[in-house]
C-alpha cells in the first residue's frame, strides 16, 4: 500500500489533471479546503468528475451526497478514504 505521502501527491495530481485547476500539486494543501470561500473554490461539476475518477483510479465508491460532503473536504479526508478503502 502507498505511504500517505505519495497517495496525496496522487490525489493533487489527478485533481489538477481531471479538474483543469489553475493551481500546481504543490499548491494544494493537504488539510485545504476543497470547496467554499477560502478553498480551492470548487463547485459540484468538479465534485462529480472527482467522485468518477476516484471510482477509476482507486476503487472507491462514493454512493451519496453525504458522503461526499465527508470525503471530499480535503485532500486529508480523501486520502483517509481511499486507505480505508485499499485496507479493506
């Protein structure tokens, strides 16, 4: 399994690929957050392609709008998803 690390790096990485973000990897901080005033500033189209490709990439599920609201607040809570998935 990937150290945490390198899974973050991953996840900025896909969210710069599969978002067009006008922003770096190493711009994203790990505890930023993704959504609303002071954040990243994404908005619910974003949310959906990155819902898809962390299905694509790594499995995991995310079946409802609560629990997006859970995973997707930062780059922190995704990473802990995805392990909890890949330990699973």
């Amino acid at each position: 399994m990937e150290d945490a690390p390198a899974l973050k790096e991953r996840i900025k990485n896909l969210m710069v690929e599969n978002l067009m973000l006008q922003v770096t990897p190493a711009e994203i901080g790990d505890d930023l957050p993704l959504f609303g005033p002071g954040g990243l500033g994404l908005d619910s189209v974003d949310a959906l392609q990155l819902v898809v490709a962390l299905d694509k990439n790594f499995g995991l599920k995310i079946a409802d709008p609560a629990t997006a609201k859970v995973v997707l607040q930062s780059v922190n809570t995704i990473a802990d998803a995805v392990q909890k998935k890949l330990a699973a």
